[in-house]
C-alpha cells in the first residue's frame, strides 16, 4: 500500500480525572482514514465520539497513543505548531452552525481567511463566492445569517469550514440540529465537498440515514471501537 491514511490513529486513549478517579474515555483506538474517503463515526451517546474528533483535530491532546495526519505526528506538535496546523488542515463543523447573525453569508464564510498568512485580501470574496456557489448558496450570499433556513445555515459553516482549503473536513453532528430535508441538502454538499476539492470527510452521527450514506462506519462504544469487517479499510 503505498498511500499514507489522511489521518492515522495509533493506540489512542485519552483518560480524564473525574472525581479523584481517571475515567477513561478512549481505550486503544487504532484507525486509518485514507484520502478522499467518507467515514461516519456513530455509537451511544458518551461513546467518545466527540472526543475522538476532537483529538483527531488537534483541539484535544491525547493521554497516550499516536495521531498522524498525513503521515505528520501531532501528538508531539506544541500548541502553536499544532493551531497553525488545524487552521491549515482542517475545517470544523458542529451542531450549532455558530455562524456571526450580523454578517451576511459571504462576510461570514470569508471570516476565516482574514486569519491565514499570506491570502491576498481582493482573493476572499470570489474564494467565499466560489464555495456558496458550490453549496447552491449562490442566491443566499447576501442575507444575514439569521435570515437563513437551519440547513442553509449549516451549508454555510461548511463552506466557511472549507475556506482555507483544509484536508480534512471534521463534523460533529452536522444534521443533529436539521428537519429531515435539510439533513438531505446537507449529506449532498458533503459529498459534493467531496467530489470538488478532493476532502476526506469525517462525521460524527446519530443519523442512520446519513452514516449509511458514508463509504464506511467507525463504531464506538465505552470508549472503543466496536471490530465489524465494515472497520477495515477497504485498501
Ligand atoms: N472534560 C470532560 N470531563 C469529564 N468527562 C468528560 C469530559 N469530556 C467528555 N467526558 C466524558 O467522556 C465521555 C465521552 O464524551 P463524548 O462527548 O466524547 O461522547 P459522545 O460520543 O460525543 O456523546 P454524544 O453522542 O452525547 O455527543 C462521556 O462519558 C463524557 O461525560
Ligand atoms: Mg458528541
């Protein structure tokens, strides 16, 4: 195989003292992810599904075990290594779209690129147009963020999550939020996410729906990975 996993686990086990106890929250998690790939990540509430992207992101450091993103060893970046990495390489969606109500979608998805080093400012606006186009936002551009449906909302922290052109687009719970069409709009733009930039995309669900739509299914419970042959990578 020579192709190196978009995001390589090793191990991985994150334990937090609670009550004067380590609770442990991830136990042994080892997993490749591969280029391109969509993989759902589901499992009972409190499996660690959250945990795991947030390691998986860098927003989170790890008890013991290893992450690789393309090969590169996060767990030994400091911390602003390891910012200037997740602003490079990934792109986050939640929930709740967290998107600014008083800028409109353009201004909210050009946001993030006011932040990246060396991006010509006259570059934003047609980089912000370009993505809400591709979304099928292109006649929502200018309203305000609180004048859009909760599923254009959320297209919207998609495209701003790919603003800076990440390799990894991480997603928690993206349809958890949404009525039934616009979880259906939004599983399109991640596979159309997928189909124009070349995104590996990870997301977190509850929604049987949306994780059978995805190439492949992580399982978690306790903490660990649930062994299916659906967990081996199809390479
Ligand atoms: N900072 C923390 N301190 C203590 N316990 C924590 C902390 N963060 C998470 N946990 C615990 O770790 C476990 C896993 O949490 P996590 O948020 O990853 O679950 P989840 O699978 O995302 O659940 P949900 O589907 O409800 O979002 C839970 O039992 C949670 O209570
Ligand atoms: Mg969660």
């Amino acid at each position: 195989m020579s192709e190196i996993p978009v995001i390589r686990t090793a191990h991985l086990c994150k334990s937090l003292p609670v009550g004067g106890q380590m609770l442990e929250i991830l136990r042994d998690i080892t997993l490749d992810i591969w280029p391109q790939e969509m993989v759902a990540i589901i499992g009972p509430s409190g499996s660690g599904k959250s945990t795991l992207m947030g390691l998986m992101g860098g927003l989170d450091s790890a008890t013991n075990g290893k992450i690789y993103l393309r090969g590169e060893d996060i767990t030994l970046l400091g911390e602003r290594a390891l910012t200037r990495m997740r602003n490079q390489k990934i792109g986050f969606v939640f929930q709740y779209f967290n998107l600014v109500p008083t800028l409109n979608a353009l201004e909210n998805v050009m946001l993030p690129l006011q932040y990246a080093p060396n991006s010509p400012r006259r570059g934003h606006k047609k980089r912000a147009q370009e993505l809400l186009e591709m979304l099928n936002l292109g006649e929502r551009m200018n309203h305000n963020a609180r004048q859009l449906s909760g599923g254009e909302q959320q297209r919207v922290a998609i495209a701003r999550a790919l603003a800076n052109n990440p390799s990894i687009l991480l997603c928690d719970e993206p349809t958890g939020n949404l009525d039934r069409a616009s979880t259906a709009l939004v599983t399109e733009a991640l596979f159309q996410v997928r189909e124009n930039t070349g995104t590996t995309v990870v997301v977190v669900t509850h929604n049987p729906t949306l994780a059978k739509r995805m190439d492949r299914i992580i399982e978690l419970v306790d903490g660990q990975i649930v062994p299916s042959p659906a967990t081996i990578a199809p390479h």
